[in-house]
C-alpha cells in the first residue's frame, strides 16, 4: 500500500498542517513576551508541548518568576506522562524507540493513534502526526519568533489580547459537558481571589491545586480534560456523539 | 533575570514526563484517580492562564482592552474558528479597542 493511501497518514498530515500552523502564535508572543530567539526555539524545539510552552511565557509575561513559569509548565505537562503510558500499551514500541517517540507524544500524536484501530494504522498515525507536528511547529515558531521582533511594541498590536484568546482557545475543547465547565469556572475563581495576595504566576499553581483536588475527590470520566487541541476526527467525533444523542432520544421515548 | 535555566529545567522536566509513560507498569494506567487528576489539572491551569492574562497585571486585576479579547475570543470559538484565527481575533480585538482609547 501507498503510503499516502493510508487514512491514518492522511489524518495524521492534516493535523500537522492545522497545529503546526499555529506555532507562530507562538513565536510571536514569546518573542513579544522578551524571550530572544534561541529561548524561544528552546521551548519548540525541546520542551515541544503547545500548552506548556504557552504556559511558560504567560507566567513570565504576567510578571511572575522562572521557578513559577516552570511549575506551571510542569503541571500542565502531567497529562503527556499519561499519554506515554497510553502510546507504551498500544504501539509496544522496543528497545530504543522509545526515546525518540517521548520526545514527540503529545496531545495530537496520541489522538490520531488512538482513533485507529489496525495496529499498523495506529503506528502510522501517530509517526505522521508527531514528526509532522515537530516540523512544522518548529518551522512557523521561527517564523513568529522574527514577524515578532519586526512588530515592536506588543501592546499596539494587540499581542497581549492574542495570549488571552490562545489560552482561551487551548481549554475551549476540553469544555465538553457540565463538569470540565465547574472545575474551570473553579479555577478561575481561585484565581481571581489568589491574585492580589500571592506573588504573580502563583495563583496558577493555586488553580492547578484546586483542580487537581477536584479531580482526586471527585467521581467523573476519568479521561476529563484529555482532548487533543486540535481534533484528528471532528466528523466522526460528531458522528458519534450525533448517534449518542439518538439512542438517548429513542430511550427517552 | 536570567530564564535560561529555568527554561532548560522545564524542558527537561517535560521530557522526563513524557519518558516516564514509557516505563511505569501497566498496572498503573488502570488507576483512574491518576487520570482524572492529570486531566482536571490541565483544565484548572489553562483556564488559570485566560484569567491571569485577562484580568492580572502584576498582583492587581485591570480591567482594560484585554477583556475586549476575551469576549471576541469566546464568540470566534463559539463560530467554531480555528485556533489561529481565535488568536488573530483575540489580538485584533485589544488593538481595536487600544486605537478606540480603552486601554
């Protein structure tokens, strides 16, 4: 078989494109946030988590401190452990290739393998995905990185509202449902309340605190708040939920 | 203040996350409680992060053109816009309004 004949490399470039593209929010706004272009390459480059990497600069924007800047992109980075474990049980990848396939699971990568179901089709997808991802984030970080330094002053052009709306846009698809939405309104409480008493950046790590606890009290799905993103599968995704919503109905009547 | 090695320390600590996966038993994928925290953590820090960069400046809350983004960032995603234009809204919406003399 062709190896673009296959689903799961088609699905898997197509994701590429989307998130790749997106690396140079990115760029823009840590070059905006006063990293210089080797720091900002470091982050894509070699801690290469979106959320974590846009994690890091927001803390640092807001005035808090490194320490605070790399609690948060630790803990933002948890779910990427759980991912390893989930790619480890599905791919059994052996000896040495683990250690490149770390480096590139992500949200993306881990979705686009776990939507297949041959095993084959599975490690295709998530290659395509990861290395696709790798590339090109890494090439339109750059990008962003230079447009960034050519702007000048960030507030005119509005940089400080684009990090708003990019950590808006990164929790906005792990939203589904009525329980992500308390443990963000939550958050964001303990945030407000947080903020005139501790350090800036600190009141992140008392959000992530008040989540996390919620989570360990709690009885909810257990896979809350791991979506990709960027979704591999939209359609199918509200295909099934579409189904879903039918057999409800039909229970209902 | 120099970020160098904080930020190598948290690429590190990344990778390490990410490797760790690899290793640990299978066993503990089944542990729910684990799941759940790393995935009610991730919502908690990221909806943290909208707050701190809408509404924080330094240890004080300003309501001023970022807000403005906020709004235009929740109606983009709400029309189902992909992630760079929410960006492209969100950053348009703050300048906008700085040009409107809101700041």
């Amino acid at each position: 078989m062709k190896l673009l004949e296959s689903p799961a490399v088609k699905v898997g470039l197509s994701i590429s494109i989307a998130t790749g593209l997106y690396g140079i929010s990115f760029g823009a706004l840590a070059s905006a946030s006063g990293f210089n272009f080797w720091q900002t390459m470091a982050f894509s480059l070699l801690m290469f988590s979106g959320g974590s990497q846009f994690a890091f600069i927001g803390v640092v924007a807001g005035g808090g401190s490194g320490i605070a800047a790399m609690t948060a992109a630790a803990l933002l980075g948890l779910r990427n452990g759980i991912y390893g474990m989930q790619m480890n049980a599905l791919l059994r990848p052996g000896g040495w290739l683990k250690y490149p396939q770390a480096h590139i699971t992500i949200d993306e990568s881990t979705a686009t393998a776990s939507g297949q179901s041959d095993p084959d089709e599975q490690r295709r997808g998530f290659w395509t995905a990861g290395v696709g991802i790798f590339v090109l984030w890494n090439i339109f970080t750059a990008v962003g990185a230079l447009a960034g330094d050519a702007l000048g002053d960030p507030k005119q052009w509005g940089l400080d509202g684009a990090a708003v709306a990019a950590f808006l846009g990164l929790l906005w698809p792990r939203l589904k449902g009525r329980e992500p939405w308390a443990i963000a309104a939550a958050a964001a409480l303990a945030t407000i309340i947080a903020v005139p008493f501790v350090p800036a950046g600190v009141p992140i790590l008392v959000a992530a605190v008040v989540a996390g606890a919620i989570g360990w009290f709690s009885h909810g799905r257990s896979d809350e708040g791991m979506e990709p993103d960027v979704d591999p599968y939209p359609h199918e995704r509200s295909r099934a939920d579409q189904a879903d919503q039918d057999s409800k109905e039909r229970n209902a009547e | 203040m120099n970020l160098w090695p904080w930020i190598l320390i948290a690429c590190g600590l990344a990778y390490l996350t990410k490797l760790s996966g690899y290793f640990v038993p299978a066993k503990l994928l089944r542990s729910p409680r684990m799941m759940r925290v790393a995935g009610t953590m991730t919502i908690g820090l990221l909806a943290s992060l909208t707050v701190v960069n809408a509404v924080a400046s330094g240890q004080s809350l300003a309501f001023d053109a970022r807000l403005g983004a906020l709004v235009a960032g929740a109606i983009a995603l709400w029309l189902r816009a992909p992630f760079l234009v929410v960006v492209i809204v969100g950053s348009a919406a703050a300048a906008c309004l700085r040009l409107l003399g809101w700041r």
